[in-house]
C-alpha cells in the first residue's frame, strides 16, 4: 500500500490548526476568565510579545475573539470570546481536570472552577442523546472521508 499524500481528514487536527499553537490555549483561557487586555495578557500568560500579538491576531481572524477598542489616544484593544471561543471553554475545563488529575493529583491547585450550584466543577463528558457518561469502551469511530478507514487509508491498487 502507497503511503497517501495527505494525513487523515480530522476536525481535531482542523481545531489544533487555529488553537494548537503554543500560548493559543492560554489566551482563551485569560479571556474567558475576563482579562482581556494586551498587558493583562502578557503578565498573566508570559508570552512574549510579539508571539502574543500574533495569536491575537489569528484566533480573531479564525472567529474565536473579537476586539473591541477600549482607548483611541494610543489606540488599545481588549479581547473577548466569541461564541465559538466560548464553546471551547469545556475544552479548557477538561484539560484542567486532567492536568489536576494526572500532574498535581489533586493537591496544591492553582485555580477551582465553581459551577453555579455552588459546588467544584469536575466536568465530564457525556451523550447528548441519552445524558450517560463516555467511556472509551463506548465509542465506535465511523470515519465519512471516502478512502479512509478506522485503521488507515484504503490500499488503491
């Protein structure tokens, strides 16, 4: 079988294409915990500059922020999620999970999220159809992308 030209069509290689990039993921972090501004965003992320600009600049372009002029006299922006920015905000929460899960086992937290019930918000994944909990047993992949299957491209002869 002939190695294909290009790698599997895939919506999450699509999503990292536009949030992937180093710091992309932390901005939308800051944004959708309120601090929106360009210096507020530098301090709170460590970002150099002029990469920090740069992801700005694409992930408004990619509709994830939007940006508003807050000051004419110099000219200054702050940032703000779209809807679509904020639908990534479960992605956030889960990779919160995860990393207080698996890198800090739950002890010297930096940050809890409180879910409006009042408790810690511990976020799980579940079918929108039937509301129970996905496990990875539970899954079944059915890739669309005529050529492909589950373990790789179709042999073409």
């Amino acid at each position: 079988m002939a190695a294909p030209k290009d790698p599997r069509p895939c919506s999450i290689a699509d999503t990292l294409a536009v949030v992937g990039e180093k710091y992309s993921l932390l901005v939308l972090r800051e944004v959708c915990l309120g601090n929106g501004r360009f210096d507020q965003l530098a301090r709170n992320i460590g970002a150099p500059r002029d990469i920090l600009a740069t992801r700005l600049r694409r992930l408004v372009e990619a509709g994830v922020l939007t940006r508003r002029a807050y000051s004419e006299h110099p000219q200054r922006f702050d940032y703000r999620p779209t809807a679509a920015g904020l639908e990534l905000e479960p992605v956030l929460m889960a990779l919160k999970e995860w990393g207080d899960r698996h890198l800090r086992h739950h002890t010297d937290l930096p940050m809890t999220m409180e879910h409006s019930c009042g408790h810690e918000l511990v976020p799980v994944v579940t079918c929108r159809a039937c509301g129970s909990p996905v496990h990875h047993d539970d899954l079944t992949a059915h890739p669309q992308t005529p050529g492909w299957t589950v373990k790789g491209p179709v042999a073409t002869f």
